[in-house]
C-alpha cells in the first residue's frame, strides 16, 4: 500500500486525532492504594441492580 500524501495524513489526524495513546494504562504505575479503594467503593455503589451484590 502507498505512502499518503503529507495533506491527507494532516487532515486525518485533524479530525480523528491521535488514535494510540503514547503511553498505556499497563505501562503507568500502579494506582495509589486510597485511588484503587475509591474506585472499588465506585464501582460497588454503581454496580447495576441486576448484579448479585452478595459477592
């Protein structure tokens, strides 16, 4: 497949953007402790109702 022109690279990154992050979440640090229990309370408060909450 061909190169694209430099003007068409330039409008596709103009309206779609940077599509791969530089860095990944797998490549960060770990979340501070207090970080990850507030997300688990979250994601326990916000769990859907259809969800067994006895888990």
């Amino acid at each position: 497949m061909a190169e694209l022109p430099d003007r068409v690279r330039r409008r596709l990154a103009e309206v779609f953007g940077d599509t791969m992050p530089d860095v990944t979440r797998d490549e960060l640090d770990d979340p501070r402790p207090a970080d990850r229990e507030r997300d688990e309370e979250w994601y326990r408060a916000n769990r859907p109702p259809h969800h067994d909450r006895d888990r």
